[in-house]
C-alpha cells in the first residue's frame, strides 16, 4: 500500500529514474572504486534535507500570495494538512530543478580536477543522494499513516511528531541518523524538556493564525488539487 502511494507521485517516479541514470552512467563510465562515494552522496543528501526544511521550506510566510501559494504546496500545506496523502511528497517542480542544478554544479566542479567528473557527480547526486531522498520520503509518508512499524519508523514517527503537533522549530530530519544533525545543529529537544514546553500557538499552520486570508486564500486554490472538502477547510480556518 505504501509502495502504491509513495509511486502515484510524480516527483518519485522522476527520482526513481534518476537512480536508474545515475547507475547506468556509473556503469557505463566510472571504475568500479565509484561506488564506495555511495555514502558521501548519503551524507550530502542528509545535510541538503536538514537545510532545506529549516531554512528555505520554514520560511516566514510571503506577504504576497502567488509567492505563499509555492510555499504552502512545497510545505505549509502539509503542516496545515498533515494526513493529506498529496502533501506528502516534495512537489516535482521543486524536486527535479534542485536536483538538476546540484548534479550540474558537483560536475561543473569536479571537471577541473578530475577526467572522471561525470560519474563521480552520478554516483554522489544521482545514486546516493537520491537514493537517500526516497528513503526520506518513505519514512516521512511512514510517519502520517496508521500503518504497522518497524522499530525505526515508530522512531522517526515519535520525532517528526513532536516537528508537527509541539514545537515545529525542532526536529527537522526525517531520515533515520538525521537526529545527529537536529542534535549538532540545537534543533533537537529531549523528552523531559518536551514534558515541560507548552505546544506552540497555531502549531498546524506554523505560527499563522488559521484564518490568515494567505492561508484561506490557498486552500480555496488547491481545494480541488489536493481533496480539500468544504468540511476540512472550514475546520482549518478556525481559531
């Protein structure tokens, strides 16, 4: 059921064959040593999902509303609507250019110092770091579903959780070992601390009163895109 949900987004289809590239490019290409840069593609990839929820996808919501429209739908929209199954996953116009300008400037880099600078950037960006971003989407559509776990999905369900319904300021890693970066970086929170914290105001829509007219206004928009009811919208907007 989950392979069926995670492969209804176009987003992952597109990564899935971005790994399938990335192999052949590998294969095609590179000596076979290549492939123990698998796990600095995991590395890189951990950092770029850390930086790119606190800092670009937990940006103070935009004044002007196209530019919160892209927002909600990379984001806010899944805070606003955590079960939503559409929010889920990175959109595919977000996922796919950052790919694509990450794999081109590791090559552009890498061509001045290395003949082999083609499937070096394939096996960090396209092997290694995607295949660490659809373990992250599994594990962060894992932790929204009512689905039997595994021991590291009940744990990464418990942190993204507290991410979710107590202080969205912390715990920024989906992935499983991402809480070392959340730990190095003061994003993390322990559970005693947790016990003593209140939950944070208007915790859904990330400090946003319910009923901001950027928040109404956007779930009017995609109502129809992401199964919005009249119900659920009406329910969302109140204080």
């Amino acid at each position: 059921m989950r392979l069926k949900i995670m492969f209804s987004h176009l987003s992952v289809q597109l990564m899935a064959a971005a790994i399938l590239i990335g192999v052949l490019v590998v294969c095609l290409t590179g000596p076979a040593w290549v492939w123990l840069l698998v796990p600095l593609g995991v590395l890189v990839q951990m950092l770029n999902e850390y930086s790119i929820h606190r800092y670009l996808f937990h940006l103070p919501a935009p004044k002007k509303q196209w530019l919160f429209d892209l927002l909600y739908q990379v984001h806010y929209g899944h805070h606003d609507f955590p079960t939503n199954k559409g929010l889920f996953f990175v959109p595919a116009w977000f996922a796919i250019p950052m790919l694509c300008m990450n794999f081109t400037l590791l090559w552009f880099a890498l061509s001045f110092i290395t003949s082999l600078a083609l499937p070096v950037a394939a096996i960090i960006i396209l092997v290694g770091g995607v295949g660490t971003f659809l373990f992250y989407e599994w594990f962060h559509m894992t932790a929204h579903l009512n689905v039997p776990k595994v021991w590291v999905e009940r744990h990464v369900t418990t942190l993204h959780n507290q991410h979710h319904f107590r202080d969205f300021s912390k715990w920024f890693h989906v992935s499983p070992g991402g809480h070392v970066i959340d730990r190095l970086m003061g994003t993390a929170i322990n559970h005693e601390a947790l016990k003593q914290q209140q939950r944070m105001e208007f915790i859904r829509t990330m400090g946003l009163r319910p009923d901001d007219p950027r928040l109404v206004a956007a779930r009017l928009r995609f109502a129809g895109k992401y199964g919005f009811t009249k119900v659920e919208i009406e329910r969302a907007a109140v204080v």
